[in-house]
C-alpha cells in the first residue's frame, strides 16, 4: 500500500480534493514513520479538531492532508 493510499484509509486524504501528481509523489517519497506520525496526530486529535479548524477548499488542506 502507497503512503498516499495509507493516508487515505487513515481519513487524511479525502477523495473529493484533488492532488496533483508531485504532491501525490512527495507524500509516496514521505518515510514510513512519516506517514505513520501523521496517522497518530489524526487519530489522537480527531475528527472534530480538523473540521472545526479547516474547511474544505482552504489552501493548506490541514484537515485532510496535514502537510
């Protein structure tokens, strides 16, 4: 499974925002502890922290690609 793959299944990459193909390659290019840090920040902060602080469409996509 791709990192961005794994990103998504954690809820972090949602389907409906489009990445472009060197941002979708930079999160593939991330270490697997990378990836794996993103996933604890999501899952120990929640749902409700990343919707209350971002909305869809904002420029840093914070809530569904915490990069």
């Amino acid at each position: 499974m791709s990192n961005f793959e794994r990103l998504q299944s954690a809820g972090l990459i949602e389907a409906q925002h489009s990445l472009t193909d060197d941002e979708i390659n930079s999160i593939n290019q991330l270490s697997a502890a990378e990836v794996d840090a993103l996933i604890s920040v999501r899952a120990k902060l929640g749902d409700d922290f990343f919707n209350r602080k971002v909305k869809v469409g904002d420029s840093h996509r914070m809530g569904t690609m915490a990069l």
